[in-house]
C-alpha cells in the first residue's frame, strides 16, 4: 500500500512539473550575438562611386563592444582609415573626439579604423590601440580593430579600397557615400562633414 501511495505521488509530482513547464510556453529567442567580422559584402552593397551604399563591417571597438556601421543608419558617418605608423593619421587622431564633440548632437559619428600597428601591414594589437585611445584622449569616438585582411580589397569588390593613408569615407543619413578623400585637413573634414549635416 505504500508502495502504492508513492507510486501515485511520485505520477502526480511529476505531472505538475509537466504542466508548469508547459504552462510558460516556448523559451525566448536567444538575443543575437553580433560577431566581429570585418566587411560582409551584400548584393546592393558597393564602395566605388558617390551614392553607392557601402558594405557593413563588425569590429571590437576600444571597449570590447562590436561595432556594426549598418547600425548607425540614420547618422552622418565619417570612416578614417589609418595606421599607427602614419604621421597625417596622427595628426586626424589628435582631432578625432573634438569632432566627434563637436557634431555628436547634430547625428554624427566618426569612426577610426586601425589598419596598421606601428609597422606597415601588421594589424594592430590591443595595446597598441589602447596607446593610440589614450594618447589621442578619445573617450566616445570609436576606434576599432581592422585590419588589411578583414577590410581591403584592391578591387573593391569584398571590401574597401583605399590609395594611401588616412584615407577618409563620409556616409550620409540614407547609407550612401557622399565624399572620400585620402590625406588630412581638419578645415577640409569639418567642411565634409558639414555638408552631409
């Protein structure tokens, strides 16, 4: 008989812990994890001309986050591409989070992509990028982890083509380029950048 008791008890224990699972329905979608990448080329996504829409990238930002420039739609974007070893790049690092401060509230970003560490061609590590954060005092700017495998291509076709170092990409609010230019001017970029406002 007790057998019998615990037989029952033990059926209907486990038949509440049946209908309590299924009572909270289907577990929720799994938030997505956006995962550094570099370029992914889409079909409507070209890098050649004035209103082509560019290829989206994902790249570890100074903080550890992704960046993903497909987020930032709806914002005046401006890519610097540049190397630790260039010295105009340095020059746009120095300038980098003032102009950043300066258009932020208009719906603005402008967004470094290290190519380079301190040697032509070898991507920059951690450190590296921290040095380039701290000496340029960047603070929300972002400043990302590329490299010449996950970004370029020379045909432009899986990636960006650049001539020289810095170079510079302006995208206006619809996700299309607007501008482009290698080399710096600080007076040249703010005018850039003001058109696209």
């Amino acid at each position: 008989m007790k057998k019998l008791y615990f037989i029952m008890a033990l059926m209907f224990g486990c038949a509440a812990e049946l209908e309590t699972a299924d009572s909270l329905g289907p577990p929720p979608e799994p938030e997505e994890i956006l995962e550094p990448v570099g370029v992914m080329p889409e079909d409507d996504c070209q890098h050649i001309d004035i209103g082509d829409k560019p290829c989206n990238f994902r790249l570890l930002d100074q903080n550890g986050d992704v960046w993903d420039l497909y987020s930032h739609e709806g914002k005046v974007i401006v890519i610097d591409f540049s190397a630790m070893w260039c010295g105009p790049c340095q020059a746009g690092g120095a300038v980098a989070q003032k102009l950043q401060d300066d258009y932020e509230e208009q719906g603005f970003v402008l967004v470094t992509v290290l190519l380079d560490g301190y040697y032509s061609g070898v991507e920059p590590t951690e450190e590296e990028l921290q040095e380039w954060v701290t000496y340029h005092n960047i603070t929300t700017s972002p400043v990302l982890f590329g490299s010449r495998e996950k970004m370029l291509d020379s045909t432009s076709i899986n990636g960006y083509y650049i001539s020289g170092f810095p170079t510079y990409l302006y995208i206006d609010r619809e996700m299309r380029f607007y501008n482009g230019h290698s080399g710096f001017s600080e007076d040249y970029i703010r005018q850039t950048i003001e058109q696209g406002l």
